[in-house]
C-alpha cells in the first residue's frame, strides 16, 4: 500500500507542479472554490453467535466508529479530483478476531482500527463523452456481484487503478480499468489487507430499452499473494423492469458466467455461475424470488473475490469463498416500505429473505432467515451540518447442515449521518 501511495501522490503532486504557475488563481477558483467537502460519521455495533469451529469459543462483540472526510473539486479546463480517508476506530472492549489481532477465540468481525487513504485521483474529460480517471478509487460494476467497493465495513475496498469510460454511442457505455493494487477491507496493516495485481476489467453496457439492459463484461485477475484467487470471468447480464400496470412492475435479473484460472493460479479448472431472479413491485412492496449457482468440481470452484460479498448468499457471511463443492442458493426476499401511516414510520423499509444452500454436487449446506428494519430521520435545519440520521437494524441466522458449516446468529445496530 505505501509504495502505491507514494506512486499516486507523486503522479498528482507533478501534475499539479507542472501546471500550477500557468492558471494558479483561475484554478483555485475553479477547483477550490467550486469544490465541496463532504464525509459521514458512522457507529455500528455488531454481535455474533457462531458455533465453532476451533478454536472459537466465545461470543464476538464489536463496537466501531467510522469518520469520513473528502474533498471533491470542481472542473478546470476539463480536470477534477477527489480526496477521501477513512478513519475507524474501536469504542470499548476488543471481543473479536479483526483478523489482525490474533484473538482466534473470538469469530471474525472485520472492522478493524484503522486510518486508510479511501481514494485519491484525478479525472480528466478532455475527450467528447470520454473520462480517463488514475488513483486510488473505489469502482462498483453492476449490482457488485464480481467488482465491488464492500460498502457494508467500515473500511471501503478500493484500487489503485486507472480507468478510461466512453460513452459516444448512445445508450452504450464502455469501461476498460486496469488495477495495479486491491486495498481490501482488513486495512493496511493486515498481511492480507493489500494485493499487488494485474488485473484488467473490461466492461460494456447497452440500454436497449426499459425492458432490456445488456451487459457484457471480462475481468482477468492475477494476483502475487493470493495466486488461488487469480482467475478470468466472461459474462452476459440481462435486467429490466416492464410495467404491468399503473401500480405494478415486474423486474428481472438475469446472468450467465463462465470462469477460467488465470496468472499464477496453480489450480486447472472452469466453472460456470447462473442467475435468475424475477420479482414485482408496487404499492411500496417488493417481492422477488431467485436462483443462483457458482460451481465447484470438488478442488476447485468459482470465485468472486473482488465482490461486495456481504449483498450474497445470506449476510452471516458464511460463503464469502465459494465451497469446493460449489454452490447453490435459492431465496425469496419480501421488502416493504411504509407510507401514509404516520411521520414516524413512514418511510421504514421492512426487509426479509430465506435462504436455502446446496452444494453443486447435491449436498445440503443449510438455510439461513435475513431480517432488517431501516429508516432515515430527517433533522432540523438549526445550522448544523447534518441534515438526517439513518438507523438501521439487520440481524441473520444461518442454521446449518452439513460439516465443516456452523449455525451462527449475528446482529447490527447502525446509526449514521452524513454532511
């Protein structure tokens, strides 16, 4: 990570030295002045009940505090950029494995202590419905299923990257990245927490209609200290949404991968991953159903390291790594937001989802029932910069089947603003 920063501050920093004599005073007040400071405070308790395995013997408990601050400039002579760091901090005892702290008796909670640089970089718009975009940020493709920035912990994930975007033909948009670093979520000091990579995402998105929206996408992942998460993915995705009437619309998701080794993997193999999830909405309801499968051979089976995981197959997190069996997942999820009742509930939104897991080959991995409440309460305009406070409350229990899988109950309490 230190050598990264110190190739992403020195790229700007010479930019900056080279063209700051030329348009100093314009610049500030392009940049600067029409620049924005923004950030959130947010506070999480987290629990967690897991049966085991050795050697976890206790409960795990962790209570967090997550302090944003960025700067975002404005435009100057087509270049904007955005500064950002994340400062975690741990308020009480420390009764969970941060996975840096060596407390293995303890389940994982991972939100450690931490100060990290969230995104640094420069955009430049130059090019006619193009921008080219170098440094640290974060990058969410999709519904984040293979890239993602893992907004849930406290710590974002984020790359050191850069990234070109063109969107010249109407309704097409293209993406090509090209990452040097990952900064995952355990933080810099964790011996995991930074993977040197290689890796190439290559991504195309044509909006045909309301009822059609078509994704193709390639991602190469080649990584030096993780060697068994380097693989290549291929892949088509369908989504739209078509009215059934003035009240009711139904939507679906649709998509199809096909998953290769790639760089130093080791391993020789290829799987594929399904999905399939229609669902209606209307009236504040939302119901959906869905199938999805990632494969496994019994060695080896298919990976989305990169992904904002804690959105997939139940948020106890029990398949982060995708069992060597493969897996299959099939859940309903009913999410209903209030209105018209009275100031105080309306606009909570009520979520549940069951989940029933399997193995690629057959074998029963358990279930697991997803409850959340969530609602967002609108502050007086007294001069203070907070303009509402978010609460949240989820809470997961996933009872398993089979071996190596544990039952395990987790539960959050979240409140958050934001300026």
């Amino acid at each position: 990570m230190i050598n990264s920063f110190y190739r992403i501050s020195g790229l700007l920093a010479l930019i900056l030295a080279c063209t700051a004599p030329a348009f100093a005073n314009e610049a500030e007040d392009s940049l600067i002045k029409k620049g924005a400071f923004y950030g959130d405070i947010r506070y999480r308790y987290e629990t967690v009940d897991q049966d085991g395995p050795a050697p976890i013997a206790d409960d795990a408990t962790a209570s967090t505090l997550r302090a944003r601050l960025g700067f975002k400039t404005g435009v100057y002579k087509d270049f904007q950029a955005q500064f950002e760091t994340d400062l975690v901090g741990r308020l009480g005892d420390e009764d969970y494995n941060d996975g840096k702290n060596g407390k293995t008796q303890f389940p994982v909670i991972a939100d450690p202590a931490t100060a990290e640089l969230n995104q640094l970089w420069i955009l430049w718009s130059g090019l006619p419905q193009t921008t080219v975009k170098a440094g640290r940020q974060t990058i969410n493709f999709d519904n984040q299923r293979f890239i993602g920035s893992v907004g849930w912990r406290q710590n974002d994930q984020t790359f050191d990257a850069a990234a070109i975007e063109n969107k010249s033909i109407e309704n097409l948009a293209l993406s090509y990245t090209y990452a040097r670093t990952v900064n995952r979520v355990f933080g810099h000091e964790h011996p995991q927490g930074d993977w040197d990579s290689n890796t190439h995402l290559a991504h195309a998105s044509y909006v045909f209609a309301p009822w059609l929206n078509i994704t193709g996408y390639g991602y190469w992942l080649d990584f030096n200290i993780a060697p068994a998460s380097s693989n290549k993915t291929y892949g088509l995705r369908l989504t739209g949404d078509i009215p059934l009437n003035d009240a009711w619309t139904f939507f679906y998701e649709a998509e199809g991968a096909k998953q290769y080794d790639n760089g130093n993997n080791p391993a020789n193999y290829n799987e594929n991953y399904y999905l399939l999830a229609p669902g209606i909405k209307g009236h504040g309801l939302t119901l959906q159903a869905g199938f999805e499968s990632l494969g496994g051979d019994g060695t080896n089976a298919f990976q989305t390291p990169l992904a904002t995981l804690h959105a997939f197959n139940g948020w106890a997190d029990k398949f982060l790594t995708t069992p060597a069996t493969g897996l299959e997942d099939a859940y309903g999820k009913v999410s209903y937001k209030i209105s018209r009742l009275n100031e105080w509930l309306d606009d909570t939104t009520l979520t549940a989802v069951y989940h029933d897991f399997s193995g690629d080959s057959g074998s029963d991995y358990g279930s697991e029932l997803d409850l959340s409440v969530g609602k967002s309460f609108e502050l007086p305009d007294a001069g203070q910069p907070f303009k509402a406070v978010d609460v949240l409350f989820k809470y997961a229990d996933y009872e398993a089947d089979d071996a190596p899988f544990t039952d395990t109950q987790k539960a959050w309490i979240q409140i958050g603003v934001k300026f």
